[in-house]
C-alpha cells in the first residue's frame, strides 16, 4: 500500500502533536504514574521523624497542659484515695496499696474478718510441710512409712476439710447479708486461700483477733 503525501504529513502530525504538549503539565502525572502502589503524595509538610510519629501516639489524651492542671488532677486523686478506705471496709488510712483487686468490698472483709476471727490448722500448713520434709531424712525406714503414709495424709484431709467448712460457711452468710451483690461469687474460695496463710503475713493485715467477735458488716 502507498501512501501520498498527504497521508505522510497527517501520520506525522498525530505524532508530534503530544511532543508539543506542556510539560509542567504532564510532570505530575508522570511522577505519579512511575511512583508505586500506595504511595501518598506529599503536600508541602515534611514527613515527621519515626521517633516524633512514637512520641505522640505515647503521649496521653487527657495530659495536663499547664502545672494547675496537673496540680489539679494530683489533688483529685489524692482525694479518690483518702475515700477509698471507707469503701474497702473501714480499713485504715495508707493500707489500701496492700489490695489487691479481689480485696476490695464489703463482702471480701467481712471474709477476712470471719477467717481471722478463728484458729485453724491450715494456717500452720507452711510449719508442717517443713517438719514433714525434715521427718523424712530420719534414719528409721518405720518412722518415713509412717511420716509418708499417715502424718502427710492427715494434714492434708485435714486442710482441704477446713477449706469447704470455711468456704461454705461465708458464702452462705455472705449471701443472707449481702443479697443480689456479684462480689459473693468466689468468696468460698477466697477464704479458704487466707485460712492457708500465716496469720502475721496475711495482706491485708486482720483486723480481729482470735476469738473475737465479727463486726457488724458494712454495706
């Protein structure tokens, strides 16, 4: 096929008509087309630091900004603290940072108080695991028998039937006085952990001693 001239001069035309284009125009387009998938453009800021970007997703939403309002909010919790002992069940002033969560409520003291108020053999656990231990390295193969099969068994029976008599007592008496609170689910248990515990080294510190009557629980 031939083609004339005029054929010539339009086919060339077509060519060189994008050639004459702006190319401050076509320069973005260009540069977006070559950048690749996700790329987000920059508009005239400088892209912050990594360790600038980390310290303000660490900084908290509701920091103080002047020294008042932080002197402010220091206060507040300071006075949120001075209230907190008449909620945990009269305990007194700086022994709530022995609390932990499962400490606070009516209910939990008046657990305590009703496992401190009596003796028990489980308290003594620790003191018999020790002398058991120490039982056992006697020379006498009768005396290990007896130690292992009798002494240790005992002890044991002994200790689990204290915690269900405990267990069971408070939560029956934590729900007639404490009727619809949820705190009273896991107070058996709760007890039965203290009466396993050395009377001097309970957290929080008993507030009966032995024998004592319980005190009216708060509500």
């Amino acid at each position: 096929m031939k083609l004339g001239p005029a054929t010539l001069v339009d086919v060339f035309r077509r060519r060189t008509v994008p050639a004459t284009e702006d190319p401050a125009a076509s320069g973005p387009a260009t540069a977006e087309a070559t950048q690749p998938k996700g790329y987000t453009p920059k508009k005239g800021a400088p892209t912050p630091k990594r360790s600038e970007s980390e310290q303000t997703l660490r900084r908290p939403l509701n920091a103080p900004r002047t020294r008042k309002e932080a002197y402010r909010a220091y206060r507040d919790r300071q006075a949120s603290r001075s209230r907190r002992p008449a909620r945990q069940g009269g305990s007194a002033p700086g022994e709530d940072r022995h609390y932990r969560p499962q400490d606070y409520g009516p209910v939990r003291a008046y657990a305590r108080d009703v496992v401190d108020s009596r003796r028990s053999v489980s308290e003594f656990f620790l003191y018999f695991s020790l002398a058991i231990i120490v039982l056992l390295f006697m020379p006498s193969p009768q005396f290990q028998l007896v130690v292992t099969y009798v002494v240790w068994p005992a002890m044991m029976v002994t200790i689990i039937a204290e915690g269900i008599y405990i267990g069971n007592r408070v939560k029956r008496q934590a729900r007639e006085l404490f009727p619809g609170d949820k705190s009273v689910r896991g107070v058996g248990m709760y007890s039965a952990m203290r009466q396993l515990q050395i009377r001097r080294l309970r957290l929080p510190k008993p507030r009966v001693k032995p024998g004592q009557a319980v005190p009216a629980p708060e509500r």
